[in-house]
C-alpha cells in the first residue's frame, strides 16, 4: 500500500464515520509535536484532528522514551507525512516513461530522463501518538482558542481583496473579484467568516497570485474543479483555526456532501495529500497580506 492509499484511507474512514476533517473546529490549537514544538502542516494538521484526543500534542515512539515515559501497550499511532529528497538512478523505460531506483526502491515517473542521478522528492510517513496514549509524559495544559471576529475582518481586509455584495458566494476570476451576502444574512459570524475564507482561498489561485489549474479552468464537476474546490474547503479550515473560528456549522444535505468527497478520494487516492498542500500555501498566503512567503518545511 502506497502512502497516498494509507493517508487517504484515513480521511476516507473519518468521512464514512460523519466526521469532515476540514469541518472539525480546532478548539486547543493546532497539532504540535511536543518535542520541537512547531505544528504540524497540510495534511497532517487535519489528519491529527481528527483523533479523539483533547490535547493537541505528539510525539514519536522514540521521543516518548527520550522523556523518561512510553506509548500505553495496544495503542496504535497516527502517520504523519513528509518530503524527502533522495538520490534516484534514472533510467529510460521508453520514451514517455523513467524508472527511478533507489536502493530497493523503485517507481516510474511519465517523461523521459537523462540518464545518471538526480534528486526527486519521495514521499515518506511515519508513526506519532498523543500524549493522551502515553504514560509519564509531562505536557502543558492545552489552552483553548478564542475566536477573534475582528481579527477575521483585517485579515480580509489586508489582503486587497475586491469584495463585492450578492446574494451568493463566488470568486470570479475574469473580474478577480469576491461575490458575498452582506453579514446581516449570515445565521452568525462564524458562518460568514468560513465561508469568505473559502472565497478568499479560491481569490489566492488567480494566475497573478499562485496561479492554480483550477481557478483558470473552472468545468463545473471536473476533477481539476473538484480539486481547487477540496483547496477552498481546507484553506478555509486552516484560516478558522487561524483565528479560532469554529467553522463545524451544519452542512447542508450532509450525507449527500460526505458521499459526494467518498466517491473523489476513493478515486484518486492523490488528491486529499496535494489539496491540503495547496490549501496551506493559500491559507499562508492570505495571513502573510497577500505576499508568497509560504514555508517549504
């Protein structure tokens, strides 16, 4: 089983369960590990929320020991993704395809290579627990976040975004302009902010911006829509952890919607992984006022 197959697997299985991991509020704060102390990014940050765990930090097998504690017996972990660079050998199957090998290792890639080593980046996982599995472990009280409305407002209004009043939601990307009802119409403002944070995400792929294949080509039920669509949703989950928005309201036509994100991500086992990737440079994006300072870590 590929890491794609093993990390949408777990999203698949968190949806068939009811839970949407780009719905569930980050009330503690945004998965850290406990050791470094820096928070988890793309995928992982919602594959970690969804575990049934009230403290947002982890720790790997070997770092639990390293603290003088250990996993509980019959505890099972969660993978955590990550890029590594490595050394492949490369060698031309024909003249649309590579092989790339790398000690036992070995892929094919579409295109042709020069022959030699290059460097591509690979794919890896590995295994973390939360505190909560753990025994021995001394950890900080989790504090929770406090949604800041105002906070949202200037977020929005930093980015120069050209917003205009309408009765529905949209980005437009002939006029790069955002459509929304006006505040009043929302049920709170916790709706009203999820849902400008996913038109704002979908504002950060105009071709001047970082220039995604889907806000350019919008085939409504394509699988490049669908994917800026999963893009959207996401961006706007880390943009509500962001600023301690709940962004969990009820999804209208629940089932629909959850069979609906069943049916892509069992087809394309690739698209939760690089959606979330996406998701958090246009999240970053917008918090940095509009300016690419994405990190690559």
């Amino acid at each position: 089983m590929s890491v794609y197959e093993i990390i949408t697997d777990r999203i698949i299985a968190a949806l068939e369960k009811g839970v949407v991991p780009w719905k569930k509020p980050f009330t503690t704060g945004l998965p850290q590990n406990l050791v470094s102390k820096k928070e988890y990014r793309g995928i992982n940050t919602l594959l970690l929320q969804c575990a049934p765990y009230s403290a947002p930090y982890w720790l790997t097998f070997k770092q639990a020991g390293q603290l003088n504690g250990s996993v509980k017996k019959g505890e099972k972990g969660y993978p955590v993704i990550l890029w590594k660079f490595t050394d492949f050998v490369t060698k031309n199957t024909n003249e649309n395809e590579t092989e790339l090998t790398a000690g036992a290792f070995s892929t094919k890639i579409t295109g042709s290579a020069s022959k030699g080593s290059k460097r591509y980046p690979l794919l890896r996982y590995y295994t973390v627990f939360n505190v909560e599995q753990c025994e021995e472990i001394t950890y900080p009280t989790p504090q929770s976040i406090v949604a800041d409305i105002v906070e949202c407002e200037n977020l929005v209004k930093k980015t120069g975004c050209t917003i205009k009043d309408g009765t529905e939601a949209y980005y437009t990307p002939a006029t790069d302009t955002v459509t929304i009802p006006k505040k009043e119409c929302f049920r709170n403002m916790e709706s009203y902010c999820s849902v400008i944070y996913h038109e704002l995400s979908h504002w950060t792929g105009h071709r001047s911006r970082l220039n995604r294949e889907g806000v350019q080509r919008v085939n409504f039920g394509s699988e490049v829509y669908s994917k800026e669509e999963l893009i959207a949703e996401m961006g706007a989950a880390f943009l509500c952890a962001h600023t301690g928005i709940e962004n969990n309201a009820t999804i209208e036509n629940s089932s629909s919607y959850i069979s609906s994100w069943l049916r892509k991500l069992q087809e394309d086992k690739k698209m939760v992984i690089f959606a979330a990737a996406q998701a958090q440079k246009a999240a970053e994006f917008i918090i940095n006022g509009g300016k690419n300072e994405s990190r690559e870590d």
